[in-house]
C-alpha cells in the first residue's frame, strides 16, 4: 500500500512558491535582485509600478531618482537632492504543511 510520507519534493515546493500571490507590492518600485561586480559595473533588476523589469547600473534613472550606488540586496537612489534606497522585499513563502503527491501502489514481490 502506498505511505504517507512527510517528504515533500523540492520541485513541488517550487512551484508553490513561484505562483504565491500577494508576495510583493505592485504599486511600488521593488527591487528583484542585485549583480555586484569589483569593477564598478554592478546591476540591479527593479520592476516598476507598471509591471515592466528594468536593468539598472550606477548613473542610470528609475523614474526622476539615478541609481547612486548598488550594494548587495540594496540599491541607493537619489531624487530632488534626497537619497533613498530600495531593498529587496523579505518573502514568506506560504508552503501547504502536509502535501501528498501521487503515490503509486506498492505491488507485492509475487507480482513481478
């Protein structure tokens, strides 16, 4: 007979975690992520408020705001002479405690 298993499959919690909703604010700028290179040529990915995913670099504009600096995970703007920064959002993951994926019916060695 097939077991119940507390094993949950790394890709099944992927998949979940891909398709989670209300994760990250649409109404904002949110930083995606951060590519920090020594030679001063670092990027960041920053969707907008109006859905598009932008490539960013030092002296580069998000809106009236240039990109100042990029640091891990952090991306410092500044607009009309006042410095702000964006951080990527702190996601939880809401993953189903229990999830049974299809099980197959162990078969009995004289069945072989």
């Amino acid at each position: 007979m097939a077991q119940e298993t507390d094993f949950i499959p790394e890709g099944l919690v992927t998949s979940f975690k891909a398709t989670e909703t209300n994760v990250i604010p649409l109404d904002t700028a949110v930083l995606l992520g951060t590519f920090i290179r020594g030679d001063d040529s670092s990027m960041a990915l920053v969707r907008s408020p109006a859905g598009g995913i932008h490539k960013l670099a030092r002296g580069d504009y998000l809106g009236r705001a240039v990109v100042t600096a990029i640091e891990p995970g952090t991306l410092h703007l500044a607009e009309d002479g006042l410095a702000r920064r964006l951080t990527m959002p702190q996601v939880k993951f809401a993953t189903p405690s229990r999830i049974r994926p299809h099980a197959r019916p162990e078969r009995d060695e004289d069945e072989t």
